[in-house]
C-alpha cells in the first residue's frame, strides 16, 4: 500500500547490540538470508529502504545493497557507542549512517551552546569520516581529531 501511494517503505529491524558477537554474526546472517527471500517473493515494482543495526561483521548486508528492490541500506547504531558504530561502519562500504542515539550519546540539556554545538560538531564529523574515508582511514580505537 505504501509503495503503491508512491512512497518508500522503510523497513527497520533492529538486533541486540548486547550480545557476543559471534551470535550476533549467526542472527546478521539470518536476518540478511530471510530479508533476500522476501524480497525475491515481493512484487517486481516493490522499492524499499532498510534501516538495520549495523553488522559486526564487515560485508554482511553487501547483498542487500546490490538487490535492485532495495533502494538504500541504512545503519542503525542500535546502542553501539558512536566510535564503536563508526569503527563498524568504516568496515561496510555502502551503508549509510542513520545514528541517533550513538550521535547523540554526548549530549546533555545543561551544556551551554557552545558545547553543544562543539560536540554535536565533532560527532557529525566522526560519522562522515566513517563513511567517506571507510575501513582504509578511519583510525581504530582512536576518535577523529577537529583540531
């Protein structure tokens, strides 16, 4: 219905961030497997944007990007911290960040302005560097420096 209005389904599947990352990888790998046979069964019109946690491990939603149903893939931080999610996501190519809480983890209502804009400066910043330098550039365990 919504793809028939001329509208873009957005399809958004969140995954435990607090398990180990090796049954993290198995429900990715699920969760990817399952996304890929619904979509062969769906309409050939059908057209959506998928908004996932990002995988633990480097390529798992790949196929999904190259799907021709599938418009965008998106990566949720899912309660990853902001470095641990850019660091993830510096590892897959083609998704795109769509952090809230992670952008937001440093954030508090009684920063003055300043601060605010500082910091919310500075995690807009790790995020883009994340996704424009990818796995090759982005510096692991380090936060990206505004100088």
């Amino acid at each position: 219905m919504i793809f028939a209005a001329g509208l873009f389904p957005i399809v958004e599947i969140e995954l435990s961030t607090s398990l180990p990352d090796h049954i993290r990888e198995l429900q990715e790998l699920e969760l990817r497997d399952a996304i890929l046979s619904a979509l062969e069964q769906a309409s050939g019109e059908l057209r959506v944007f998928l908004k996932l946690t990002i995988p633990v491990m480097a390529g798992t939603y790949t196929p999904l990007m190259g799907d021709p149903k599938v418009y965008r893939v998106l990566a949720l931080s899912g309660g990853f911290s902001r470095h641990r999610a850019c660091q993830l996501l510096a590892q897959n190519p083609g998704l795109i960040a769509s952090f809230s809480r992670a952008l937001l983890e440093d954030l508090h209502v009684q920063m003055s302005q300043a601060d605010f804009d500082r910091i919310l400066d500075h995690s807009i910043a790790e995020v883009i560097q994340a996704t424009t330098d990818g796995m090759s550039s982005y510096e692991f365990g380090a936060k990206c420096s505004l100088g």
